[in-house]
C-alpha cells in the first residue's frame, strides 16, 4: 500500500517542499531510501524503526520502500525521520489514509520515539505554510517566527499517534512566550563620551547605510561604538524579519537575540575561515557570518588582521547583497544585505596618534595599511579616525544624545531615501545622484579642487556626494548640496594611501 | 684610465683593483683602506685571491676572532670574481681614485676618506655644501621645514646634499629640486645601480639628472645595516654646515652629528615641540650647543653667507593673509602637532559640522594643513594667528 507525505528540505536557507512516499509490499523484509538522501537522512532508517517499536507500532515485516520526491534536490538532515514514520504507519495500515489530509510533517525521532527540533525550523515552515504543519514540540517557538501558520506541536509519536486517530485532542502548549530568553538592554549612544566624528559617522552609516571604517589606537572605544550601530538602524518590518528568522534557523542558531525586530550584529573573529565567513560546507551548505548579519550589521574588528583571501571573497556579497556559494552537488545562494563595519589599528603598534608617536618602521606601516587598501577599502564611504577621547570629555558631565533621538533623524532619512525609489542613499547610481544630489558652485569648486589635488579618484567624488546627500537628509536641508555638506563628507573619507604618504 | 676618471677600453688600472677589493663580502671603508695602505691593490687582489696569507698585520688584529672567518670569506668570493667583468660592469661611469683626478678636495684630507667613489652627475666644486639628515619617521612639521629648508638652500645658491632616504632626506631633496638652484648631491650606502628604498626612485634620478649621486660601494652592493652609518660620514665630510631636522633620540643622524663633530662641521638644528618623540634629539642637540636654526638666515649666517640673499622666511609674508572671520577661532585651537577633528571641536566648542566646512575653508587658503584626518596649522597659519590675534 502507498502512502504520501507532505515534507521538506531545507537547501541554503530556504525550504524545498518534499513529497516522502513509502511503499510496504510483500516481499523479503527490507527497508530501502532512495531520492538522494544524505548520510544523516539514510540513517533515518534506523531511527524509524526503533521510534516505532518502541511507541508501540509493529513494524511490518515486508518490503518498504521510501522515495523522497523531487528526486534532483539533494535531501539534508534528520527533518525527514517524522514524515517517513507517518507514512510507514499509514502504508502499513495501522493509521487511517485521512490523517495525511492538507498536514505536512517535520521531526527527528529519538529511539525512544520522541520527536526532537531540526536546525532550520523556520525556512522549513515558510515553504509548507498551506498545510496544518506538525512540529516538534521544543521547536515551536522557533517555528512561530515564520508567522501566520497552523501548527501542530507535538512532543512523541505515541502522543501524534492518539490525537492522529482523535483519541485525545492536540496537546495544547498554551501561549507562553517561550523560553524567557533575556532581551539583553541594546547598548545606548548617551553612553559614549566625546567622539562627535564618530557619533556622526555611526548616524550617517545608518541612515545611508555607507559602510563604515574606523581607524584608532586599542582602546579608542571602536568595538563600543560598533555595537550602539544595529540600535540606530530601522527595526525590521515583518519581510526582514523573516528572512532573518531563516538566515539563522538555516544556520541551527535558533532565533537571533533581542527578540529577532532588531537588526542583528555578528563580529567574527578575525581567525575565522573563509567558510565560516561567506558560508559554504560541504556536506550541509551553512550560511556564513555575512549571511547571519543580513538586514544587519557586520562587524570586522582588526580588519587587518583577516587573512587577505577572506577579505577579498566579502567583495561580491557586498556588491550583490547576495553570496552564490556553489559546490559539485548544488548550489545555493545566500542572502547578505549587511552594513560593514571595519575598525584596524592605525599602524602595528597602534601608538599612531598623529604622526608622531608610532614605533613603527615606514615600511611596516605602509604594510599594514596596504592589506586593507585595494578593492575592499574602496567599499567604505566612510573612514574616520577614531582617537582615545581625550580625559575632559571623558569626565565630560552633560549627557550625550541618546540612540531613541538620533534613531529617528535616521527614520526620516531612509523616508526620503524611499521617495528617492531606493533603501538608503548608497543604493543611488550615477543616474540617481545626478538627479537628486545636484552640487552648488562652492561645494562644485571643493569637489574639483580635491579632484584636482588627487585626494579622491572619480569613484571617491561619487561616492562623497551620496553621503552628502545622506548628511543633507539628516538635517533635513533640500538639494543643491551645499560646501557644508561636501566638507563634511570629505572629512568622514580619511585617505588611506596619504596615512601611508604621511610617514614617506 | 683617461684623465676625467671615465673609464677607457685598456687595461683595467689601479682604481679597478679597488672596486674588485671593495665587492668582497664583509669589506668595509676601514678593512679596505688598511689592506691598500701603502701597497699596490693589484698585489692585495692576487694576494687573496691566492689565500690571503700576505694581509697587513694591523687588519688582522683589527679584525680579532673574525678574522679566520672573513679571510675565507674573502678567499672563496675573490676566486669567482673576474676584474676584468667587474671593471667592464663600471665602464661609462665615473670611479674617482682617492689619489687621482676630481676626488672631492673635502674629502681627500678626511680622517676616514673613501678608497674610491662611484659618481654619476657632475660633483659641486666650488659651492658651499649643506647637508640635511633627519629621522625617516618624520612628522608633517618636519616634512615642511626640510623642504623649504632644502628649497630656499638650493635657491641661495648652496648644494644641498642627503642620503636620499624616505622621510626628512627626500623631503630636502624635493624641496632642493623644486627651484632652479644649485645642484642637489645624494651621498647613497648602496651601489648606485640599486635604488633603495625603491620607493624614492623618481627623486634619486632627478638627482642624479640635475646634480650628483656619488657611492663609495662597487656598483650591485646591496643595502646593508652597517653601510647607512658608514655613508653618513660622507655626508658629514662633505658639508660646510650640517643641518638636522627631526630626529628621535638615538636615531641615525645622530652618527651624523658625531662625524661632524670629529670633523669640526658646524651642526645645526630645527627646534621642535618638546612632547613630539620625533624631535627628541634636535631638541638634546640644542641643549648639548648645536646652532638653532629659525629660516635659511641662521644657516647662512653659519655659513659665513649672510648677505648671500634675505629670505622671506620659510612662511610667506603674513600681510598678504587674510583670515576669514569664522577661521580665526579655530585656527586658534590647531597646534603645529597634528589633532583630530574631535579635539578641535571640543576645544573650540563648535558643532562638528560647522568645523568641517570652517576647517575646509582654513586648508584651501593655506593656513591649515590636514594629512589622513590629521588636522595641524600650517606655518602661514601660524603667522596669521600672530598678526591677527588681539592680544
């Protein structure tokens, strides 16, 4: 007898629906899987048998034969065990065909019969979302962040089995907010003391989404002032917040702290590899660091520091917004919309305050600093310096501006960047700058001067007019942009090569 | 050899013994110049190439517990050498011999003159020669002073000369290049034909093109430690006056100083800020007596040249300035030391976007320099802040 089962699979960070039909015949006892499974989803074979006999079942003693269909899309992970179980019970007859009506299923069995969360409960929800979903009990709050979805909680086979044959109702899990995972306090900006350059820089970052380079010495307050960024940026409206919700249930991650609204913020360190920072795997296609900062901020500390290949491979999500991560059996591709934000000593070290007070050899110098330089570096529309706050304003009594306020300059600049058509201000061509970024003849005169001097290249004058216009809109002031808002563009772009001219 | 020093197509003279001599490993001025005294190169040459075992007892006792080491060093490198290959790699460059034809007169009574130089230009005759040496890791300020240093010099008619190193040596040498003045000289620690740093080679041809570059190393030595402080005391010799711009305490110019001291070279120096590590020692020199030096008067005044040209001094005229209203306040508040932005809006108080436009409008009339973020007043600026300050 044949029955067939509503499952799916998840590839990347996205679920791919899986019909797992299982056929019990006569014949020699046997138990076969075949649609490519992988190795976690073959050992299902064992799990199901004993999860059955242990919640009770027979296990019929003929030929069973379990297709995963589409038969092109490679199978991951143990999700399946619960769907190849029910269908076992129905082909065998020891549940009625109607159980499978408009239900899908996803599970691990535990020997004992038990049903046990599967990494990627979200993106595999979202793809069945049609169906009355039945999920393991511990993965129900992971499984509500896909939104509006029947689901079926549920925490053995025994107890699926009874309310499957309407023995006894659903259990019921009530509505308890789920683990009451503290929402740690997001760090405020009234925190940080002195550093204007870098308040602003923080604020026109997010409002423009330019990515962010901060030079200083250790202990300048570079970390701190990253982390206050995610505060600052647009919480996520319900399409973010579920491509986040995937992102991180893909990854085995489970929901990202802070109650998954805020924009997250990963800081690898810099030892990572290339893998875990772009994603990739060989078996399991995980998404990487760039991927769980999506809609998020990605935080580089001692960017120097990463080894050169990695840096290099950031280029493309960057560009893209996407990563395209292809192995000999699939390829799949990430979501990787992230704000970067680099912070790198001035020098090895790190003494440069001025151009006085390194220890460093010219040569070693101009070294470091050229790892960063290139293609990368050409990404970050803003690079200041971040300097060790001098002590008065560190004692300094009046409180700063806290994140609430600046947060909602920002709001109103990602307001007239959509009526611009795009996100944020860095998504604007030429074409678009041209249009809503028009200069006046001093700010003109200051953009050719520089051009002149050859202190920015023509991509750098680009780029200095759509931060200024992302100034313009934080102040709430019309185009034509004004020599105010190009002075202080051009001071958010520190010239990286001329640190290294400096000491030539 | 012919008589301008150039070599000709005979057979290889005296000075080609020398070079081949001067190639061998671990062969510095000193070694060479005990190993030749009063003796015929070519006889030293097939001497060790032989074995080494007629070599001038004083050498050897200089050279104590090394010395077995270095002979068979100059043993086995002499055997591959062929200095008929060795003279034809020089051929079409100047190799002056001590004792021959248009050798420097400042350095033939040296107490430690080289056995040979290399020249490629014409070398000054009768010019005064000042030399300028300061530390690599220079600051802003000392980049700007070694530069109008090097600039009005040069303009004055005096050759200035360095060792064409990165920092406070190029930056003289780029202001010496600046006017049409005289003739800039580069006294380098490797053979000529190796750029070091590369990173200086369009100033080290310019040199050469429009003066002189001159080594007392064989063509292909490369760079080595010990040759940068040995080549400092041709800088020292060759000068009238030595001039030391930024240097850290202990740095190289200090070998400099100590070869002009031995040499009775008057040394000068540029007084910089007392926290800047980078003038640590000028500012030790000054109170160990060196000359301070203020503009190019006080070098020239040294220089027994006074009346030579009176200079505008390293600003210009302060008259001519004019500083804008909203400048003025935060011209005030920039330091010749490099600041950030941060520290100039906390201490003048102004709202940060305000400064940026203000501070814009100070670097486009030259009254305020900036450098990767690094904000300073420049020496017009200084200027500008006397005149106008209402004190």
């Amino acid at each position: 007898m044949l029955a067939e089962v509503p499952s799916a699979t998840v590839v990347g960070v996205d679920g791919h629906r899986v019909a797992v039909e299982v056929h019990v015949t006569r014949g020699l006892p046997c138990f076969s899987v075949v649609g490519l499974p992988d190795v976690s989803c073959r050992e299902a074979r064992d799990r199901v048998r004993a999860a059955l006999v242990s919640s009770g079942f027979e296990w019929p003693m003929q030929r069973i034969t379990v297709n995963l269909a589409p038969g092109g899309v490679p199978k991951t992970g143990s999700g399946l065990d619960l769907p190849i179980a029910v269908g076992v019970l129905v082909a065998s007859e020891q549940l009625k065909p109607e159980v499978l009506a408009d239900r899908a299923f996803v599970g691990e069995l535990g020997l004992d019969g038990s049903i046990r969360p599967v990494s990627g409960t979200v993106p595999l929800v979202d793809v069945l979302r049609s169906h009355e979903v039945v999920v393991p009990a511990a993965a129900r709050h992971e499984a509500a962040w896909a939104g509006e979805c029947r689901l079926r909680p549920i925490a053995s086979l025994s107890s699926l089995a009874g309310a499957l044959r309407g023995e006894h109702d659903w259990p019921s899990f009530g509505s308890d907010p789920g683990p009451a995972a503290p929402i740690p306090t997001p760090p405020d900006l009234a925190d940080v003391r002195g550093q204007p350059t870098a308040r602003l820089a923080l604020e026109v970052a997010a409002a423009g989404a330019h990515h962010l380079l901060m030079i200083g010495p250790p202990g300048a307050g570079k970390t701190m002032l990253a982390r206050r960024l995610p505060g600052l940026l647009p919480p996520l409206g319900p399409v973010e917040r579920l491509e986040v919700a995937k992102v991180h249930s893909a990854a085995g991650l489970g929901i990202p702290a802070g109650g998954g609204s805020s924009p997250p913020f990963r800081a690898p360190h810099h030892g990572a590899s290339m893998v875990s920072l772009v994603g990739g795997g060989s078996a399991h296609v995980r998404p990487g660091e760039v991927s769980l900062a999506h809609r998020g901020v990605l935080f580089l500390d001692e960017m120097g520091e990463f080894p050169a290949r990695v840096l290099d491979a950031l280029r493309q999500p960057l560009e893209e917004g996407a990563i395209r991560v292809s192995r000999a059996r699939a390829s799949v591709e990430f979501p990787a919309q992230v704000l970067l934000v680099g912070a790198t000593n001035p020098c090895p070290c790190g003494g440069a305050t001025g151009s006085s007070g390194c220890r460093c050899s010219t040569h070693a110098r101009s070294r470091y600093l050229r790892r960063l330089s290139g293609p990368l570096l050409d990404r970050f529309d803003l690079r200041i310096l971040v300097d060790r706050p001098p002590a008065e304003s560190v004692l300094g009594g009046e409180a700063e501006e806290s994140t609430e306020s600046v947060a909602a300059r920002v709001a109103a600049a990602r307001r007239r960047a959509a009526e611009r058509g795009v996100v944020a201000n860095r998504d604007l061509g030429d074409k678009g700058l041209d249009e809503h970024a028009p200069l006046d003849a001093a700010a003109r005169r200051l953009v050719v001067d520089a051009l002149a001097d050859g202190r920015l290249s023509a991509r750098g004058a680009r780029r200095v007019r759509a931060v200024a216009l992302t100034l313009a809109d934080l102040v709430g002031d019309e185009p034509p942009l004004t020599l105010d808002h190009l002075a202080s563009a051009l001071a958010l772009r520190v010239e990286l090569a001329s640190m290294v001219e400096a000491s030539a | 050899m012919s008589a301008d020093g150039r070599c000709g197509v005979d057979d290889p003279p005296e000075v080609a013994w020398l070079l081949c001599l001067a190639s061998l490993p671990r062969m510095g001025p000193r070694r060479l110049d005990g190993l030749v005294a009063g003796r015929d190169p070519a006889s030293v040459w097939s001497d060790i190439v032989a074995g080494a075992r007629r070599v001038d007892a004083e050498v050897i006792r200089r050279c104590g517990a090394e010395w077995t080491a270095v002979r068979t060093g100059w043993v086995t490198a002499a055997q591959g050498v062929d200095p008929a290959s060795v003279w034809e790699a020089h051929r079409g460059r100047a190799v002056l011999d001590r004792t021959g034809a248009g050798f420097p007169a400042r350095l033939v009574d040296d107490p430690e003159p080289p056995a040979f130089l290399v020249v490629e230009g014409t070398l000054p005759e009768h010019e005064p020669v000042v030399s300028i040496v300061g530390t690599r890791r220079c600051t802003g300020y000392g980049r700007d002073v070694a530069r109008s240093l090097g600039r009005d010099l040069a303009e004055a008619g005096v050759v200035v000369a360095s060792g064409l190193a990165l920092g406070i040596d190029a930056a003289a040498h780029t202001g010496a290049l600046e006017v049409d003045g005289a003739p800039p000289l580069g006294v380098v620690a490797t053979g000529l034909d190796l750029v070091y740093p590369a990173r200086n080679r369009h100033l080290w041809e310019q040199v050469a093109a429009r003066g002189a570059l001159m080594s007392e190393h064989p063509l292909g030595t490369a760079p080595t430690r010990w040759r940068f402080p040995a080549r400092n005391r041709i800088l020292a010799g060759m000068a009238d006056a030595v001039v030391v711009v930024e240097s850290h305490a202990g740095g190289g110019s200090m070998h400099t100083v100590a070869s002009a001291l031995d040499r009775d070279v008057p040394v000068l120096t540029i007084p910089g800020p007392v926290t800047s590590p980078a003038s640590a020692g000028t500012n030790r020199l000054l109170v160990d007596g060196a000359v301070p030096v203020r503009d190019i008067d006080d070098v020239l005044t040294v220089l027994g040249l006074s009346g030579r040209r009176r200079s505008a001094s390293m600003a210009a005229d302060p008259a001519r300035v004019e500083v804008p209203e909203a400048g003025l306040v935060v011209l005030g508040a920039l330091d010749a030391t490099p600041t950030t932005v941060d520290t100039v809006a906390l201490r003048t108080g102004r709202p940060l976007r305000a400064l940026h436009a203000e501070l814009v409008e100070l670097e486009r009339r030259g009254l305020a320099a900036q450098e990767a973020g690094w904000w300073r007043v420049s020496p017009l600026g200084q200027l500008a802040a006397a005149v106008e300050s209402p004190s």
